[in-house]
C-alpha cells in the first residue's frame, strides 16, 4: 500500500472481530515501531503485547470499555524515562520517542489490514498493578490490535490553512 493511501484509511477502531492475528503481520507491526526514529537513538521505550482472551476482566480494569478488549491483543507502549536523551532545557524525550513508535505501529497495522485505536485516557494506577511494571517504567499509550468489525466512517479533519503557520507565530 502507498504511504499516503495507509495514512488515508487509518482509523481508530471501535469494533474488533475475534479472529486471531497471524504471527508475521503482529512481527510486521513490531518492527515497525523498533525502527521509529527516537532522541539519539535511544529507544527508552518497551512494548507489551497482552492477548485478551481471558483476562477481559482484568484488562478493561486499565480501560473500561467493552470494545478494548474485543481485538485478540493489546499492545501497551512504555517509556523508561531514565533511558531517554533529555534536552539542556530539562525536556525528557521519552513520551515523544514512545509516540513515535507507537504512530510507526499504527500505521504498520493498517498497512497490513490490522485495526487499532490510540487510548490515552486509561488508568495508569491499574495498568502499573495489571502489567507489573516497575517504578522505572511509564504507560504511555495501550492499542487494541486485531480485524475490524465496523467500517471506517467520515473523521472531522481542520484545514491546512488551521494547522500551518509559516516563518514566525502570527495572528
């Protein structure tokens, strides 16, 4: 698929299908976001991928929405914020560099015909409990990741002349 043809047809899913992921499109996925650009190249983050089935109980404990835990699996980007390149101004790049990855990820799984949705809004408290992370480790960002069972809908988008500013910040 054409890079711009994936960026088209990503959507964030709200419907999985129970079907199974197959081994080679989930390591497409994965290496996808190990090649994502990151601060120095430090790669201060980790992925976890959670197969659902069983632990729907436990996992929408960190998401309380029936939808999450629909897809086969979930997959949890993590930050190791002691691992990250950090700014002179005190900026940590860890949550960037987590990001990054976890867009590259995104965008492999559409590109491989796979569903996933960004979730922020999850408890923290709960994920740290559910996936025994350590104090060194930070959840920044969980995807249900499986076959969607709902077709992609119409996205409210701002225009360009919204979005870009050219040269300095102007009024």
């Amino acid at each position: 698929m054409d890079f711009f043809d994936v960026i088209q047809k990503r959507y964030s899913v709200r419907s999985y299908k129970r079907d199974p992921v197959e081994e080679h499109k989930l390591q497409r996925v994965l290496e996808a976001a190990l090649l994502a650009p990151t601060a120095a190249n430090r790669q201060p983050f980790k992925l976890i991928v959670i197969h659902t089935v069983g632990k729907e109980t436990e996992l929408r404990r960190i998401y309380d929405q029936a939808w999450f835990v629909q897809a086969p699996m979930i997959i949890c980007a993590c930050t190791i914020p002691n691992e990250a390149w950090v700014r002179r101004d005190g900026k940590n790049y860890s949550d960037i560099d987590a990001a990054i990855a976890m867009d590259h990820l995104v965008l492999a799984a559409t590109d491989v015909g796979l569903g996933t949705c960004w979730i922020a809004a999850f408890d923290p408290a709960a994920a740290r409990e559910v996936l025994g992370l350590p104090d060194s480790v930070e959840p920044i960002a969980f995807t249900p990741l499986g076959f969607a069972a709902n077709q992609f809908g119409t996205r409210r988008r701002k225009t360009l002349m919204e979005i870009v500013k050219h040269e300095r910040w102007q009024d």
